[in-house]
C-alpha cells in the first residue's frame, strides 16, 4: 500500500538546519504542511520530536530518522536499535537507517528486523550499489542513494543519478535522495527509474538556499578580474592591463625578429615587470598556430618561431598567472564579436605583417589553425601564399623594387598623394584582398568581415577594398568593416579568452 503511494512521487524532505532559526516544532510541521498542500506525496523527517509533531497534524507517509553524531562510528543516520523503535513510536511509516559497510552500532540486518518488528517499512540510505544488495538480502523494502558521497573524499556537488539507475536494476523500490537541487536533476533522477524523489534544501533549508543565490550574485557583483593580455605580432609587441573589456594601461615595443620565444617572453616580462601582483590571469595572442598550448610558425617569414614552443607552460612559469594562448587573429575576432553589441557572427582579417584570420561562427571561435587565409595559395601568383603578396613587408618590398626605399605607412601617403607607383601598390594589395573578401563570403557566407592590422588599418584602404569589391561585382557582396577595437581587437580578444578558456 505504501509502495504504491510512493510511487512516482515527490517526498520533500524538511530537515531544518541544527540550531538554524527554524529548529523548531513549528516550522517543521509548517514546512511539511506546506508541501504537502502542494502535491508532495510525503515527507521526510528527523527526529522522534518532530516525527510527532508532524504525524500529529497530518495522515501523509513519513520517512522517519534520527541523525546521530557518535564518536565510535561514522553512521550518522538511525544508528541503534532504540532509534527504531523510537521512531516507530513516535508514528513514522517508513523508517531510514544508514546501510553502509562502515564500523557501526547496529549491522544492517538486526536494524532492518528491528522495522519489521515494529510493524514498519525499511528504507536503507546507501552509498554504492554493494550496500544496497546487502541491504536487499536483509530483507529492507526501499533503497535510497541517500549516503552517495558521504563515506570519503570530497563531497560532490551533483546527485548520484548513475547510482539511481544501478539501484533500479535491483529493485523498483528506489528512492533518490541526496543533492537535488534543480527541476532538471529531480527529472533526471525520475528517468533513471527512481520511483520516487525526495528533494530536501532546496525547498526547506532557507539557509542553504539563500547561500546559493548569495553566492551566485557575488560571482556577477564580485569586481572583474584584471588581465594582463599581450598581442605578439611580426612588427610588434603590445602588452596592456585589462579589466571586464577596458584596457587599462598599454605599453608597445618592437618585436626582435631575431630573437626566439624565449627572447620574446623575457621582453614582455621586463616591459610589463611594473604590472606584477596587479592581474590574477594572463592572455597571449600569437602569430603563428597554437593547439594545445603549443605555438610554432605556419609562415616563418612572419615570424621565425623555430619548432614548437610549449608557450602556455612556460608563460605560467614566467607570470605565475595562468596562461591561456590564442593565435594573434583569432583572438582579435573574439575581441571584435564581444565588442560589437548585436553579437553577429564574423571573419575577421588582419593585414599586418602577415595575413592572419579568425572566425566566429554561431557564436563560436573556430580554433585550430582555421582562419589562417595568408596560407592559402593564390592561384595568379603560381601559389605564392596569399600573405607574401598581401602584407606590410611585400608593400615595403615592392616599393623597394621601384626605387623608393620606404615603410608601408609612406606607401600610402605617397599613394594618396596620388603618386602612380604608390597608386599602383596600393591598388594591387587592395584588388587582392578584394579577392579574397569575396571568396571568403562564398565559403562562410559571414554576417560581416571585419580588418585589422597596421595595413588594413591605414587611412582610407578599406574603402579602395570596398570600390575594388564593387569593380568585381560579386554575387554576394561582403560587409566589411574596420575593427571597431583598432589595434586592440587582439588585446580585448585574449582578455577574456584568458578568463573564459581557464573555467573550462
Ligand atoms: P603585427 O604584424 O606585429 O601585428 P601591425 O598590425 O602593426 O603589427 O602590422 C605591421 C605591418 O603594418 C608593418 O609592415 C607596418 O609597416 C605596417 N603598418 C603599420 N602602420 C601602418 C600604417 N599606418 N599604414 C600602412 N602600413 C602600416
Ligand atoms: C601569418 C601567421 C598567422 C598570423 C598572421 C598575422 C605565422 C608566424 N603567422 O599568417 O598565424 O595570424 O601571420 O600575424 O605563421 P601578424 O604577425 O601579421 O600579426
């Protein structure tokens, strides 16, 4: 009769907090009132005072136990025989003892006859499956997951629901009980055959309940952590404190492009050396690949980075922060998809030393090495990579083979002061990127593309890429746009990859 009414039930259990504001006849008999009002079908309760409290105002099935703290035994749950029968005075239906194969007063079979004696039904609170087949051969009518978690090591966070469905296998007669907080676990319990559920704070331990909510809006009220986020380009280093998106301080110095990882970190630890004890992470954005923390050149003209360096270890050494690293491009399209408010899915490119890439899509950074478009072939070039054509160092490389020994940024004011030969590079590099833009819409079809970098940057070319695109008239026109972050889509990016990518 009681299996039945306790099938496919909530039990709410209403175990006040020990020596809490409501360890008191009143709000248990409340409590239990309450859920009961509400469809609970029945109760669990501790103590032979509050068992009579509660049976004295209500028919529905208690779950009867008394929580003991012995010196000579772990068992905390009904330990002795006298419990039961206190219990089972006291007007409980179903009484709960803990089963576990621990040093203890009573053994589970003298304690599950002691119930039957008495009249009453038996719930054994197990910790594992083999406490559970024990507890079954002595005869008990209910196995509860109740001690899962409790008979060593850290207390886990979740419920046991793998131990629900194992239980199930031995017996309908399962209770899952222990750590069910959320709508979500109490069904996942129900589905893996629990043929009922007993949920206990989450409804009637205000103290618990309101620590978790406390705790939740500390982690949002809680001041951002600040970052230290460098960008590790071909030409340049920039390294700034950031905190929640705003970049705080930024310093920027030369890339040795004759020196090695080693050189680069030693650079930035001394330019940033005034900035120690200030962050709690550290982010580094890369030309070149990453996978798994690992950073080796895909172009060693961009930069000589020689075999693989495991960047990520050896930076956490360095800092004493964790490291998390990102390619240098892929990092910005991050920086640049939090930054714009609509959230929209991106490509983005910078024109830079190199031709690096990132994507978002779905709301996602692709990792890998995706995105590197500098390292595909471009086909007019007899498979030059694209980047050997489309970057600051062949500007300044072609401007050299004509005569006028210049950087890239001369370049472009020569070209805008309308001098051919400027005219000419300038449209050449644009015409290409166009290209580019083009094919890329094709393949990832993105809501915009975005350019960075120190050539992409440059006053005015966006808009020759843009007449370039319009010159082409493509099926599907790209949007393009500048990096709403300027130069510190990359510093942004990383900040937050930093924070995001340690939690995982
Ligand atoms: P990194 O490649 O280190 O990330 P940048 O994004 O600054 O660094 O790109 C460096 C390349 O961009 C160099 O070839 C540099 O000459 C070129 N560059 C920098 N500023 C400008 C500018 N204002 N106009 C044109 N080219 C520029
Ligand atoms: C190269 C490649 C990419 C990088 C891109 C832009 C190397 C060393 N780098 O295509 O990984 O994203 O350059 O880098 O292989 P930057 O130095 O121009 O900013």
């Amino acid at each position: 009769m009681l299996t039945h009414l306790l099938k496919n039930a909530l039990i709410v259990s209403c175990q006040p907090v020990p020596g809490g504001a409501m360890d008191d006849s009143p709000y248990v008999v409340g409590f239990a009132l309450a859920a009961l009002s509400a469809g609970a079908a029945g109760l669990r309760i501790e103590s032979a005072r509050y068992v009579a409290a509660v049976r004295a105002a209500t028919d529905a099935p208690i779950i009867g136990l008394i929580k003991r703290d012995l010196d000579d035994s772990p068992v905390r749950i009904t330990p002795f025989i006298e419990d039961v029968n206190d219990l089972a005075r006291a007007g409980a239906d179903i009484i709960a003892f803990d089963a576990t194969d621990r040093v203890r007063p009573a053994t589970v079979e003298a304690l599950a006859e002691a119930v039957r004696a008495a009249g009453k039904l038996s719930m054994a609170d197990c910790s594992c499956i083999e406490d559970a087949r024990r507890a079954l051969a002595a005869g008990v009518n209910f196995v509860g997951s109740t001690m899962s978690g409790y008979t060593g090591g850290p207390e886990p966070v979740d419920p046991d629901i793998e131990l629900v469905g194992a239980l199930r296998k031995l017996t309908p007669n399962v209770i899952a009980e222990g750590r069910i907080r959320t709508l979500e676990q109490a069904q996942a319990a129900a589905r893996a055959g629990a043929s009922c559920v007993v949920v206990g704070s989450a409804i009637t331990r205000t103290e618990h309940v309101t620590a978790w909510f406390r705790d939740a809006l500390d982690e949002i009220y809680a001041p951002a952590p600040v970052v230290l986020a460098v960008d590790l380009g071909g030409t340049k280093i920039m390294a700034s404190l950031v905190q929640a998106g705003e970049v705080l301080d930024t310093t920027v110095f030369a890339t040795d492009r004759d020196g090695s990882p080693e050189r680069w970190l030693a650079a930035i630890e001394d330019a940033t050396a005034h900035w120690k004890g200030r962050y709690a992470a550290a982010g580094i954005a890369v030309t070149g690949a990453v996978r798994d923390g690992n950073w080796r050149a895909m172009n060693k003209a961009t930069l000589g980075i020689a075999g693989e360096f495991p960047l990520e270890a050896r930076a956490t050494e360095l800092f004493g922060v964790p490291v998390v690293a990102v390619n240098d491009a892929q990092a910005a399209a991050w920086g640049e998809f939090k930054a714009a408010p609509d959230r929209s899915d991106l490509v983005f490119m910078t024109v830079s030393t190199g031709l690096g890439g990132g994507i978002v899509s779905q709301g996602r950074l692709m990792r890998g090495i995706s995105g590197h478009f500098g390292q595909m072939r471009d086909p007019s070039a007899d498979g030059a990579l694209l980047e050997s054509r489309l970057s600051g160092p062949w500007i300044a490389a072609e401007a050299q083979r004509l005569g006028y020994g210049c950087d890239p940024k001369e370049v472009f004011s020569a070209a805008y002061a309308g001098e051919p030969w400027a005219v000419g590079i300038v449209a050449g590099v644009a015409g290409r990127l166009a290209r580019l833009c083009c094919d890329i819409q094709l393949a990832i079809d993105p809501a915009r593309i975005v350019i960075g970098g120190g050539v992409g940057l440059a006053a005015g070319f966006l808009d020759r890429v843009r007449a370039e695109i319009s010159a082409i008239g493509p099926s599907a026109v790209p949007e393009l746009q500048a990096a709403t972050l300027g130069p510190k889509a990359g510093i942004v990016g990383i900040a937050d990859l930093a924070l995001t990518h340690n939690k995982k």
